[in-house]
C-alpha cells in the first residue's frame, strides 16, 4: 500500500518549508535555548496563522480538525526545521481538552490554542516541556495528588485534571531547546473522573503520533545535511561521498526514514493506539540512527554545538523517549497489556 500526499496536502508542506526556511529558525532556536522568547513566539504566530494548530481542534471551538493527516504533514516540516516549543504538547492538550465530556474546559482553552494566541504544555508524569513559555499549563494527577501520565493506568482509578501553577527553575534536557520544569500540582480543577482517564489515553495517542512526524522531519533534515556535507567535504582528493562506506550508511539511513514515513501517514488513517506506536518507535528509531550517523560522518564538528547540526541532533535524541520509549511502543504493538502506558 502506498500513501501519497494529495496535491493540497503537498503545497500546505511547500508553504510551510518556505515560511520556515525564510525563518531562519537555527537563530530562533538558539534564543528559544537562552529563555528568550520574543522570535520563538512571533514564529509561533505565523504557524497558527498556517492553520497548524487548528488541525488539532474541532471545528465546534473554532478548529479546522480534527485532521491528523494534515497535522502528520506539518509536523513532519516543524521537525525538518527544529522548530522550538510546546508543538506536540499543545496537540496533546487541544486532543485531551476536546475529549472531555464537560465543555466548559474546552470552550474556555481550545479557541486561543486554535489560533495560536495561547502554547500550552501538558505533564508527562512530572515533567512538562517549556512551562515557562506556555499560557496553558496542565498537569494530570490521580486522587491521591501524585502527578502521572496523560492516559497512565485508564483502566481503574479517577484521574483529576488541572491547570497547574507557575513552574521553578528548569531541569536538565538532552536537547537544549526542549526545556523541562518540574509542574506544581494542586491548581485549577478543570475536570475529574473517568471522563479525564479516557481523555488522557486520547491526548497521549496524539502526542505519540505528532512525535512520530516530528521525528521523521528531524531525521529528513539530518540525512539531507549530512549529504550535503560529504559531498563538499574532500579527502585523498575526492568527494568524502564518493567513498562506498559512506554511501552505505546514508543507503541505510534513507531506507529507514522512507520505511517509517507510511507508518506515520498510515497511522494517521486509523489513530488507533498500536498503529500511532508502531510509528512512534519507527521514526523516532530511524531519527536517531540517522542522528549517530550524521555525527560519525561530520567527524569532529559534529560535536561542536556552535555548528547547526547540533540542533538537529539534540532533538533526535529527546524525541526519541518523548511520549513513550522504545520498550512501551514495541510492547504496545506486540499486544503486551503489561507495558501499555
């Protein structure tokens, strides 16, 4: 089976690459790194404008979705150009707001998001990605207050949801860009009850599937730079390029990326839990390879962080665990009731 963008489909991702590129989103990232937020939150701005975030919101609070094969196409760009913030966590936070059975909570949050006026970010566990940048700050917890998972342990339980307080200092981050605070609990009660279990098992799957394309624009834009790079870089005279190994190991990192890409739109299809796992753990796998073999092939710049490709690199490694490692996605596709979380 093939899965082929329509025409439509295709020019809303050319539209995208050529805001992004005009971007020049290596500076904005870099400021995003600092905590300054000015270029980062104009940027954000214009891909609300392009409708990204209303993919992700229904048409009843002012949304254009939910459309998750539109959104896979724009994130597979925010990923191919580092685009900082919140963007899987607002998603996140729009799916588990919209699968509330109260709408007051939606109602209140989902326009702004829809539009770009408001970032949110959404606990995974204790942890919540650029808390300082977000306007919407939620946090999931069960009775007894403990912080967990969005849709973590749905089977039993009452799960309470809400808008957690202003966070501290941040925590170390594999990838500079992706800032993580530890959220306070205890704020603003939204909602409580199964209703906030089921609706976190929702925001999770559509924060595993809008990695997944994230991590495939991550790894696209590795292999196309490194490409780039061999082909400029000469050694006994010729092409680094030119040498098989070398073509070997970008052969294999190719194959990967293409091998996850109808896994990605596929899932975007179904949404079902397995599906949107297994792409999950095969872009964000072939992200990552394609990140080590990237490096190997940079030699010795590759390490240096003043050099653009770190900004790619941090990122594959981060969104490698976001949202699910290796280990739970796999045994989510294998059926392993013991390991889904």
């Amino acid at each position: 089976m093939r899965f082929l963008l329509d025409t439509e489909q295709r020019a809303f991702a050319d539209s995208l690459d050529a805001m992004l590129t005009a971007a020049g989103t290596p500076a904005v990232v870099r400021d995003w790194s600092r905590g300054e937020r000015a270029a980062g939150r104009a940027l954000w701005s214009r891909i609300a404008g392009a409708g990204v975030f209303a993919l992700a919101v229904p048409e009843t609070y002012e949304g254009l979705g939910p459309r998750p094969v539109e959104l896979g196409v724009a994130f597979v760009e925010l990923g191919r150009h580092a685009v900082p913030g919140p963007l899987v966590e607002t998603v996140a936070a729009a799916a588990l707001l919209a699968g509330l059975d109260d709408p007051g909570p939606a109602g209140r949050l989902l326009p702004a998001l829809a539009s770009g006026a408001s970032t949110a970010t959404l606990a995974a566990g204790p942890y919540a990605l650029d808390a300082d940048a977000a306007d919407v700050r939620l946090a999931v917890s069960d009775q007894g207050g403990r912080a967990r998972p969005p849709g973590a342990g749905e089977a039993g339980g009452r799960a309470e949801l809400r808008l957690a307080g202003v966070p501290g200092d941040p925590c170390p981050s594999l990838d500079p860009a992706r800032r993580l605070f530890v959220l306070p609990l205890g704020g603003e009660l939204l909602a409580s009850g199964p209703q906030v279990a089921a609706a976190g098992a929702r925001a999770r799957t559509w924060a595993r599937f809008a990695t997944a394309a994230q991590a495939l624009g991550v790894g696209l834009a590795l292999l196309d730079r490194t490409v780039a790079y061999v082909g400029q870089r000469t050694q006994f005279g010729v092409p680094v390029g030119s040498f098989q190994a070398v073509k070997h190991q970008l052969a294999d990192a190719k194959i990967a990326l293409e091998f996850a890409r109808p896994l990605v739109f596929g899932a975007a299809l179904t949404m079902t839990p397995a599906d949107v796992a297994a792409a999950h753990l095969t872009a964000c796998e072939a992200a990552y390879a394609t990140a080590r073999t990237a490096l190997q092939l940079h030699g010795a710049i590759g390490y240096t962080a003043e050099y653009d490709l770190s900004l790619w690199l941090g990122k594959a490694r981060a969104l490698r665990t976001a949202w699910g490692d290796p280990r739970t996605c796999r045994a989510l596709v294998l059926g392993d009731p013991g390991r889904r979380r």
